[in-house]
C-alpha cells in the first residue's frame, strides 16, 4: 500500500536524470497553448484553484472536532488519549473547533476566509449503512487501501481503473489544452486523455535542459546545437511532432525558468515576480535564512508567484496541484500535550503554509480569485487503536480556503458519534471503529469547486459522469 510521497519518481526527474529535454514531461497541446499568445494572458475573470493532497489519509476527525459540551464528551469517550481537550480548541463557533496546532488559521476563519466540509468521500452514489451491508447500492472500489483511495480521490469515481483526473479533465474541458501545473509531483489528478501534469520544481529549481542551463561557453554552444538539433523540417510526420514538442519546450523553460528559480532573497525577484515583496513578507512566519523551511510552504509559495506571473504564465483559468505526506498515524499519533506528536506537527505544517498563502493572496490583490482546497486518502478510524494511533477508514473532514469561500461556517453532515450507529459501517462488535460513510461525494465536493471556478454545467457533467447519481444536490454550498 502507498504511504510515501507518490512523485518520488516522477516523470520529470525520470527525464531530467536520462538528459532528455523536458518537452516528453508533457503534451505538445499543453506547451503550445502556454506557449500562446500574450493576448490569451491574465484577465479579469482570472480564477485558480489550489489541490493540497495529505498523502497517508488525514486524521480529520482531529483536525475538525466538536466543540460544545454534549458532543465534545461523545468525542472524548470514543477518542481516548487521542482526544483533544476542548479547552485547547482553536475558536471557530460554538459547536466546532480546529486542532490546537492549527493556531494560524484562527485568523483566516475569522475573516471568513475558511469553510470545514464535513465527512466527504469517494461515493458512487448515496448510500445508507443497510445498503453498504445488503449491498444493495454500489460500494466504491477497493475502501480502506491507501493506493486505491488516492486514485478514487484523484479521479473522483468510484472505480480505480479510470485512468484520468478530475483536475486533468477540467482543464480540458476548457478546450485550450492548459494542463494542470504541479508543484507536487505527477499524480493522477491532474492527468487528462491528452495530456499530463507541468511538473514544475521549488524555488530555486532549475527549469531547463538538464546540464545545460548557465552563461559558460560551452554549455551555450551545447544548448545552441541541440536547439538546431530541432529547428529544421523533417519529412516524417512523427519526427515533425517531436521536434515541434522540443521547440516548444525549450521556449517554455525560457520563459518560465527565472520565475521559476526566484526565492525570498532572489536578488532580481522583483523584475521577475510582480509584488514578490508582499509575497515573502506574507511567508515570513515560515522563512528562515531566506529560504522557505517546510516542504508544503515552498510549493505554496511557488504557486504564489506563478499567481503574481500569472501574465507570464498566461491564461485566465488554472488548477494547481500541491501535497503533503506522512498522515499515515498508525501509531503514536499524538504527544504529551496537545500541539506534540506526529499529527500536531503536520497539521501546524499545513496550517503554516495555507495561512501565509492566504495572506499573500490578499497582498497581490487575488484573494478573491484563488481557492485553495484539501484532499486526503481516505479519514481514519474514530476508535484509536491498541498503538496510540489510528487505521484506514472512509469519510474524512476537509478545508475550503479562499476570499471566494463563505468562511466562518461549515457545510455537511458530521457524522453521529456513534460506534455501531448509522453512520458507521461496523455492524459486529469485531468492526465497531468508526469507520463514517460519508454524507458528501468527492462529486460534489469536486462539482461546488469547477462552478466557482467557472465550468458549466455540462462540463462539470462531462468531468464528474457520477454526479447525475446525486439528482439535485449538485453544490455543497460553500461558495455564494
């Protein structure tokens, strides 16, 4: 089962290791279209979305917990030593707050910028605890497995074998070919029939031919001899293509490849990222020595500037694909005190990251058009198990970020806190471990998502094929 970070070896490392040129990295429509005019460039209409995937399946029945008295007591009898204290509760509202390690989203939540969707999964249609047990309604593929339930998540169906992304097919539902950009890794979300993700290093990465970037003498000469390698017609159609898809590449990583290796102390970030200042004092909380210090904070910073360049860039619809790993707790989940453990410091990582993109967003003037979203394997199992830790389960919490977004409340259904209840799908006393079916699809989740972002109806139907299974509750509501 997967639990490590999937991009380890993705396509790009893949090529830059064997010294081809990065045009294989993705499809020749892609580059074109990016490669399109300065007219296509950023407009008023600019929106973007922001995918952050917690690779291993977030806890996050701790990271959204009940806050008033009756529910929050349920909570602690099932939880345990799992159990957060109420009193240490970051404030949203009287019935739910976040982790205690979350402290930096306080702001974002009361600026109405943050939405908790509670008890979201891969469904492929609504489904009871009779129906999942009689099997009377389809079940979605292969539940509790950490490889299939990413891909369920990634390509929001209830089949593994699907081989795109919702992300990759929004994107081509456009029409322009635009790939989805990833700072993340090659994931299947942001696959489409046509094409594959822009897979786009950190900060100070390098975004070229491998070896071959630099002012030395021979490395321009060997540059200067491989771009003629393919400036020239061939009659072979397919040799055509490929060289076509070489040129192409090669313009890409000159145009984006300063944008690219800018960092906080980039001494001409600034001709490079318009509003770069306000970008690095909003990551400030996270930045030692002029580097971004987490590994989430650098591929939200990254996307930060490529919505600063957005006119470098191009285009005035974008999705992008960030992640995080390690949320596979299956022991020792949590510390001494609240804000210790393995949990604590992921969710303070991830809490870091959002809220110094959120405030960068507000910085350049995008707060209103970038939405920033979490997915996640799968939720964990309510009951903690004999390891101080949790197991694979199905529903999960999620986060919604954004100017866009009706922060300051939640939408879905939590779940009852009830081993063995309706909302559980153990039914002998073997399985009662709180594993939530959830309430919400990825479909909807995914549907509420594409309509902000401005897909129409029929596209967000060719994207999503099962949310017609939902009849009229198309939205989940966190949007206006």
């Amino acid at each position: 089962m997967k639990t490590a970070d999937p991009s380890a070896m993705d396509r790009r490392h893949w090529l830059l290791r064997s010294g081809a040129t990065l045009a294989g990295a993705f499809g020749a429509t892609s580059l074109a279209s990016l490669l399109s005019s300065p007219a296509q460039a950023q407009s008023s209409t600019y929106r973007a979305l922001v995918c952050v995937f917690l690779y291993g399946g977030n806890d996050g029945f701790n990271m959204v917990v009940p806050r008033d008295a009756t529910r929050h007591a349920e909570y602690a009898a099932i939880r345990g030593r799992l159990a957060l204290p109420r009193a240490a509760l970051v404030g949203m509202d009287a019935d739910y707050g976040l982790h205690p390690a979350m402290s930096s989203l306080a702001s974002v939540w009361n600026s109405g910028g943050l939405a908790p969707v509670f008890n979201v999964g891969p469904l492929a249609e609504p489904i009871t605890k009779t129906e999942y047990r009689d099997r009377t309604r389809q079940r979605p593929e292969s539940l509790y497995s950490h490889s299939d339930q990413q891909l369920l998540w990634e390509s929001a169906g209830a089949r593994v074998n699907v081989r795109t992304g919702w992300g990759g097919r929004a994107m081509a539902s456009l029409g322009a070919s635009d790939p989805v950009i990833s700072v993340g890794g090659n994931g299947r979300f942001g696959l489409s029939a046509l094409d594959v993700p822009l897979v786009l290093p950190g900060p100070g990465g390098s975004f070229g031919l491998a070896g071959l970037s630099g002012s030395w003498a021979p490395t321009v000469a060997r540059r200067d001899a491989v771009a003629a390698l393919y400036a020239g017609s061939h009659a072979n159609v397919l040799m055509n293509s490929f060289a076509s898809q070489q040129r192409n590449a090669l313009a890409m990583a000159d145009r984006l490849g300063a944008l690219v290796a800018v960092q906080p102390d980039s001494a001409n970030g600034s001709s490079v990222v318009p509003g770069l200042a306000s970008i690095n004092q909003a990551f400030m909380p996270i930045t030692t020595n002029n580097r971004i210090n987490t590994a989430l904070g650098r591929q939200l910073y990254q996307i930060a500037k490529l919505v600063a360049a957005r006119q470098t860039l191009q285009g005035n619809r974008k999705i992008f694909f960030a992640q995080q790993g390690g949320y596979d707790t299956h022991g020792d989940q949590v510390g001494a005190t609240a804000t210790e453990g393995q949990h604590a410091r992921l969710l303070q990582q991830l809490a870091d990251a959002m809220a110094c993109f959120y405030n960068a967003m507000n910085a350049i003037g995008m707060g209103d058009s970038v939405t920033l979203f979490t997915q996640s394997d799968f939720g964990r199992t309510f009951k903690p198990n004999n390891s101080s830790g949790t197991d694979h389960a199905w529903g999960n919490n999620q986060l919604v970020m954004g100017g866009a977004v009706r922060g300051g409340r939640t939408y879905g259904t939590y779940p009852a806190l009830s081993l063995g209840g309706p909302d559980d799908v153990g039914y002998h006393s073997w399985e009662l471990h709180g594993r939530w079916i959830p309430t919400s699809s990825v479909e909807q989740y995914a549907a509420t998502l594409l309509r902000w972002w401005g897909a129409g109806e029929g596209q967000i139907d060719s994207v999503l094929p099962n949310l017609v299974n939902f009849g009229t509750r198309r939205s989940l509501g966190f949007f206006g």
